[in-house]
C-alpha cells in the first residue's frame, strides 16, 4: 500500500514529466492524477492548488541545481575555474531536468500572494554571487563589478540552457549539446580571465639578490 510520501512523490514526478512534454500550460490535476495513478483528489489534498504544485518543483528543483553547482565548484583548481565549473553544471542540470528548469523561472513557481521570493531560488543566486565574488577577488572579470560579472556569468548560462533544451542550438555538423555548452561556457571563462598586465601588477617585486 502507497505511503503518503509514496503518493506526493508520484504526483511530482508525473507533473515534471508532463511539463517536460508538453510545457507549463499542461499541468492539470485530473491528467496528473491519471499518470500517476492516484485518486482525482490526491493532488489537491498534498499540493492544495496548481500554484502549489508548481511551487514544490520550483523548490525542489532551485535546491538540486544549488547543490549541483556548489559540488561542482568545489572540484575545481581555482575560482574561476570553480565559476566555470558551476556554469556548466547549470547548462547539465537543465538539460538532465526539462520538467523542473521549464517551472523554476516563472513567476506562479517563484513567488507566493505576499510576492515573497522563493528561498530556494535565493539560495541559487546567493551561491553564484559567492563564486563570482571568489573569481572576482582573484582578479576573473576585474574590469567588471561583481554584480555585473555575477549577472553576466548568469545570463550567459541559462540562456544558453534554455537555447539547447528547446533545440535551437543544434549544429549541423552533429557536435552535441554537451560540447557546445562545454564551448561556450569556457569560453566565457576565459574571456574574464585575468590579462597578463594585470598579473603581473599584482605579483610582488622580487627582491635583489646581492652578488
């Protein structure tokens, strides 16, 4: 016999498939409830409402790719490669969750009736912002504020998700979808990496050795 959580866990997963399929708009709770295999009801009584729904992927999702990113970055040798790193695990984490990344930016997921952010999707930003600054401190984007270079690196990403989840990035010459964001997010990378005038200005002046 399904366990309550067994239920609420169904009805999830047959609403982020659904989405995946067919897109937000798809959502309903009698077509959910027939995936799933539950009582017509069993979605109102776990989620109250479509907006709930919503919002338990939208939770659920922000805190996977948080977690994604911040593994992610951890890995890495230094802090811009950390920003890359976490770049691209954004780019996978979309890709690998269709469902949840197509609920997770829309305004019926992210905010209750008091328009009070999700704290998950808080928490996604916060560990950008904490990568960015680390990348900026080491000199990543120094003609940039951190802010800018936090927005930058964002925009850059889920654009980029959103262009190869949808398809419109396919390249005729067969390259997949992994190399391309492996290629553009480098890219970016690289593009913010620290001039060579500016390491050397911050290197210490080696001092003279006595004959």
């Amino acid at each position: 016999m399904a366990t309550t959580d067994d239920v609420r866990r169904r009805v999830l997963d047959a609403s982020v498939a659904l989405v995946a399929e067919h897109g937000v708009r798809a959502v309903s709770f009698r077509e959910v409830a027939r995936r799933a295999g539950v009582s017509h009801q069993a979605p109102y009584h776990h989620f109250g409402n479509h907006h709930g729904i919503l919002r338990a992927i939208a939770q659920e999702g922000f805190a996977s790719l948080t977690a994604a990113m911040a593994d992610a970055a951890a890995a890495a040798a230094e802090p811009r490669a950390g920003l890359v790193a976490a770049g691209l695990a954004y780019v996978a984490f979309a890709r690998d969750h269709v469902g949840h990344f197509r609920v997770m930016f829309q305004d019926a997921a992210t905010t209750d009736r008091a328009d009070t952010p999700l704290p998950e999707a808080e928490g996604t930003y916060k560990t950008l912002v904490t990568l960015a600054t680390a990348a900026h401190r080491a000199g990543s984007g120094a003609n940039l504020s951190i802010d800018a270079l936090s927005h930058l690196a964002w925009s850059t990403v889920h654009g980029l998700a959103f262009l190869l989840i949808e398809g419109m990035m396919r390249d005729k010459r067969g390259t997949s979808d992994e190399a391309i964001a492996r290629q553009v997010v480098t890219a970016l990378g690289a593009l913010l990496a620290p001039s060579r005038a500016a390491e050397r200005r911050g290197r210490a002046p080696r001092r003279a050795t006595r004959p």
